[in-house]
C-alpha cells in the first residue's frame, strides 16, 4: 500500500521543531510539507529509526525475515556488519546477505568486514583481505569499513590492516571502532587513524573519555551485551556524539523490541525526546550518509506514525511512502530463502573430550552476565580417574570448541559461571569463525549436544539426562529458513531447556556464542586452545 497523503504532528528532528502538518508523497518522496498551525491531530509523525551497528546474522533470521520484523518496532535502516557469515564463506556469503536482504523493502546499508577472521589464532572459513575490501567498498550500500577490532594491529601498525583503513579513507568512508576499555594514549593513537564510533564502551567515564577525544559513541544493548544503563547518562550533555545500536540480538529478543525499547527508555530517563530521536535517527544518518528520510522536502517518505512522544506506540511504520507495517503486523510477504552452508565436522565420542591431568591449577573463563568480556581465574580442577572433568558444585565446567571446517580434536578449557547442574548446551553461533562450542557437566553430555549440531549442520542445542533439543540453522550454520514466529519460538524452548539445567544467565545462548571470541578480553577459546586476549597468546591449559 503506498501513501499519497498523511497529516499529524510533524516532528522535525533537523530544526528541532514540531508543528501540525500535512506530508504530500509523490514517487515515494516528500514532495510537499503543509504546515497546518490551527489543526489539531492525536498522532506523532517521527522519523524512522536506524539500528546504527548491528550482525544480522546473530538474530538467526536472514536478512529478508530479520527486515519484516524490525519494521515492526519502527526500525527502518540498520547499518549491518556482515562478517560472521564473512568468516565462513568469505565475498561470497555477504552476497548472500545483500541479495536476501534486497528482496524487501527495509534499508539494509552494509560495512567491509575489517577483520576475518578476527584473529590467526582460530580456524575459520574464510579470509577478507585489502583486495576485497577495495572491492565492497565500492559497491552500492557499503558505507563504512566494520569494526576495526584488531587493537594491537592498529597500535603496532599492521600492514594489512592499515592498508584496509586507509583504503575506507580513500573511498571517504566512515571507519568503525572496536576498543573495549582502551584509554589514555593508546586510544589517541587508535582513534588518530581516523577510527571514529566505538559500540564496545561499559562504563560512563570510558565513553566520555572517547567523545572527548572526537568519537562517537554508540549505546549498545544486544542479548548478551547489556550497556544501556551505564551510558545513556551520557546523553544529556552529549546526544549529539551518540547513536544506538544492538549489535548482537538473538531472536526472542527482535521480537520484542529494537531501537523503539531504547528510544522508550532513554525518554524514561529523562532525556529530552528531540534529542532522543536525533541519537535514534538524525545522527547515524548523518554520520554514514544514508539514504534515509528526515522528514524534510524531497526525502525519501520514511517515517513512523505514533500515539505519542512519550509511549512511542508505533501505529505505522512507512518506507519510501510504502505502509511495511500496521498495528504490530508486518505488511512485508515473507520470501524464499536459499541454503548455503560448509559443515565438514565429524560425529564426537564422550572420549573426544577427555583431559589428562598434567599440572595443579588451571586457566579458567569466568563468564559475566550482561557482558562479553569475561574474567580470569586459576583454580585446582576436580579430577577423577586421572582426567579433568567438570564440577558442577563450584560450578566449574567443561567447554569445548570443535572445528567445524575440517575434521579433528576439540580444544577443552574450563568456564564459570553457566551455572549448570546438568546436561550441557552447544551452539554454532561461536563468534566470529563459527565453529561449534559446548558447555556441560559431562563429556557425554558435551558430545550429545554437540553432535545434534552437527547432525543438523548447525544450529543450537541443549541436552538433559531424558531429552534432548535443537534448533537447526542450515543456512551457514548460523541462520534459520524458517520465519521469524517460528525461529522465536523454537529459540525461547531451548532459552528456557538452558535455564532449566541451572543457568542463571540472562542469555546462555548468548554468552555461549561469545566465549571463542578472541578480540574481547580477558580470556577466551577457540579451536586451538585457550586464548589470553591482553597478551594475544595462545596459553595451556595448565597454569602450574
């Protein structure tokens, strides 16, 4: 349904201003602004928001059904990092993304994955070198150089790396940051490289710091990153240097809620509302150069309709003069979608995961809830027969990474804080080279919920004594084919199978899926071993 004509309270967020109006839509541009100072009219015309950092592919929804949902919640752009699915099919796979998300109307801007994979210390699927790079950012829709996550090799001047960057710079393209807690000359120096946003900020007096020293700050809330609270103060002096921004959304989590749950919040927190909508829509548009409506005369026709500017309850949500969504009923037919995959993993034994003892005490992850950096701790594991087993009483288990490229060993380490009493769970949604990663109390658990994945060649799963769950994910091994209700739901059972063994975690699938993401410190895993993010080493198991 295209729209010719729509009257309420215009919002201007440009001039700052709102006046009672009238939008006349041509060829799905404003074409005419009515203004109308004797009317008076119940709705809010706003416009759109932007999701200013998001991976699509973490939603477990292809582009196309993750677009029919987030109109929904009155989201009509999201500048989208492609490289988990970069890191296992590399050019190819973003492809995928931009051809499945061009099969709908919502406005999907990309970024050239900057490193893929993250680290040489991980087995993954793919490479993106200086070549490609050049390549995508002179495609249609490529706005900015993603993340640029790899610190040491922005400090210590990495050739390739810096080769990535100064092409985005040729090509006038905006370069996203990765830096979670760099500060004092170190970040002058990372951010003197022309890095300009950072999403990883945790605390108020790391983000001042970076919007002093000319960053922008994007305000994070993911399923597993939850930064909300700790920034948005930041807001009341600075709404001009912030955006908003997920990241990282499972699909329970899209269903309920995107940019809309935090515009509603940052009212409640009494930020003015104009400059609430500036961070949600003006300032990632301007900053990235999109092609999305402000509401001004001869913009494309995006924008939202609104009970009011406190409740934001989105009535319809419009892009290119186009009604996408009503009422919180996409109005966008779902549409095919293609299976692209590479799975070479082999069926696991429980003795697959066995570990000899060799020393005392050992390294140990400790997972944080809300967070995605982790702690590290050494402790004197619990040891039967010889080998290192999980001890679910100090709430020490086993995880492991399995390579899903080609066929071999697990790598074995020890986490805290998953909390399990039984069972295990595994996901191969393992940020960023997506292989597969397991926690449990048992290696025979461990090798059970693993296997599911690799039966169904990827997806999640957790396992009890008596059942045993999974949501496949065939396209790439970390999306579904299947619609958005559907995913959701099949999601929030196995959410609360994981929870039900004993997690206390927020979002265990989550926290899971970071625990072999070797750019965020303290501590991680990936398929080769233990990982020590501050010294960027590899390390044994065994620390005495």
């Amino acid at each position: 349904m295209c729209i010719s004509r729509i009257s309420g309270n215009i919002v201007d967020v440009v001039d700052g201003k709102i006046f009672p109006g009238t939008l006349e839509i041509v060829d799905g541009k404003i074409a005419r602004i009515i203004a109308q100072s004797e009317k008076v009219y119940p709705t809010y015309i706003i416009p759109g928001f932007i999701d200013s950092h998001i991976h699509v592919e973490s939603s477990m929804l292809t582009p196309s059904e993750f677009g029919r949902l987030a109109v929904i919640h009155g989201t009509v752009g999201a500048i989208c990092d492609p490289h988990e699915i970069a890191n296992v099919l590399g050019i190819d796979g973003i492809r995928y993304m931009m051809d499945d998300g061009a099969s709908v109307p919502f406005k999907f801007f990309w970024g050239a994955p900057s490193c893929v994979p993250a680290t040489d210390q991980e087995t993954a699927g793919a490479r993106i070198g200086v070549r490609e790079v050049g390549r995508l950012l002179t495609m249609d829709k490529f706005v900015c150089l993603s993340e640029v996550m790899n610190v040491p090799g922005v400090l210590e001047g990495d050739p390739d790396l810096i080769a990535k960057i100064d092409l985005a710079k040729s090509f006038n393209k905006v370069i996203d940051g990765h830096a979670p807690g760099l500060g004092g000359e170190a970040l002058k120096r990372y951010i003197g490289t022309g890095i300009s946003t950072d999403h990883e900020c945790v605390t108020y007096s790391e983000a001042l710091e970076k919007i002093r020293l000319g960053m922008k700050i994007q305000i994070r809330e993911g399923s597993a990153a939850k930064n909300f609270n700790d920034l948005i103060p930041i807001a009341r002096h600075h709404a001009h240097r912030c955006m908003f921004c997920s990241d990282d959304k499972h699909p329970d989590d899209v269903t309920t809620g995107n940019i809309n749950r935090l515009v509603q919040r940052a009212i409640g927190w009494g930020i003015e509302p104009m400059d609430v909508l500036k961070i949600a829509s003006l300032n990632p548009i301007r900053h990235y150069g999109l092609e999305v409506g402000l509401l001004q005369l001869g913009d494309p026709a995006d924008f939202l309709i609104v009970d009011d500017l406190e409740s934001l309850r989105i009535l319809n949500t419009v892009i290119d003069g186009r009604l996408v969504a009503n009422n919180a009923r996409t109005k966008i037919p779902e549409t095919p979608k293609k299976r692209v995959n590479v799975f070479r993993a082999r069926q696991k034994g429980a003795g697959d995961f066995k570990v000899r003892k060799r020393g005392g005490k050992i390294h140990v992850i400790e997972a944080r809830d809300g967070q995605l950096i982790t702690g590290h701790v050494q402790k004197v594991p619990k040891v039967v027969g010889g080998n290192l087993v999980s001890d679910p009483l100090r709430d020490i288990l086993k995880i492991a990474v399995v390579n899903r490229y080609k066929d071999g060993p697990p790598s074995v380490g020890f986490v805290r804080n998953f909390g399990f009493k039984t069972g295990a769970i595994g996901s191969s949604v393992a940020h960023d080279s997506h292989n597969i990663v397991a926690v449990g109390v048992s290696d025979g658990d461990i090798s059970r919920a693993v296997n599911l994945i690799i039966r169904s060649q990827g997806g999640i799963s957790a396992v009890s004594e008596k059942r045993e769950k999974a949501l496949p994910l065939p396209v790439v091994g970390i999306m579904s084919d299947l619609t958005y209700e559907e995913v959701a739901r099949r999601y929030q059972e196995l959410d609360t199978f994981a929870k039900e063994l004993g997690s206390g975690l927020t979002a265990p699938f989550m926290t899971l899926s970071f625990m072999a993401l070797l750019v965020i410190p303290e501590i991680k895993i990936s398929d080769r071993g233990l990982f020590d993010v501050l010294n960027f080493e590899l390390i044994d198991l065994f620390s005495s």
